[in-house]
C-alpha cells in the first residue's frame, strides 16, 4: 500500500509547531531556576510566572481563531510566522 505523501505546507506547520514547542521545553526549567535563586522569587510566585505563558496561549487561542476567520488563516500564519521569527532571535540573545 502506498505512503500518502504530505503537502509541503503540511511539513512546514508540523516543523514550526515542533520548533515553537522545542523552545519552552528547553528554557522553562532554567527560568525557573534563574527567577528562584537570582531574583529570590518564592515558589508560588515563580509557578505563577511560569503558568502565565500557557495560560495566555489559551485565552489567545480563543482570540485568534475568531480574528483568522475574520482576516483569513494565510493572512493570521504569516503574521504569526513573523512573530515567531522575532520571538526565536530573542531566545537566541537572551
């Protein structure tokens, strides 16, 4: 039986989204360690912070799926995609 093969754009979200997931993975747990013993932050206040993140991604999911209805998911992706770009050449500096 033969593979279906994936459109381009597919390799591409599933690439992206495995980058934008990579990221937090790996710096997470050293923010947290850097807010506990370098600006001497309390457990609870550092969940929160940390917790802030995933909780901001769900209230904007909520958003967004309403604004790239309205505007167009091409439009909404490539505006995310530049977002993202920005947001990975902060990891890179900080």
């Amino acid at each position: 039986m033969a593979r279906p093969k994936l459109h381009p754009l597919s390799i591409c979200l599933l690439a992206g989204t495995f980058l934008s997931r990579l990221a937090p993975f790996i710096t997470l747990p050293f923010l947290t360690i850097h807010i506990m013993n370098k600006l001497g932050a309390s457990p609870t206040v550092t969940g929160l912070i940390v917790g802030a993140g995933p909780l901001c991604g769900i209230i904007s999911a909520f958003l967004m799926g309403y604004v790239s209805d309205k505007f167009g998911r091409r439009k909404i992706m490539e505006v995310a995609l530049i977002i993202w770009s920005f947001a990975f050449i902060g990891f890179a500096f900080s």
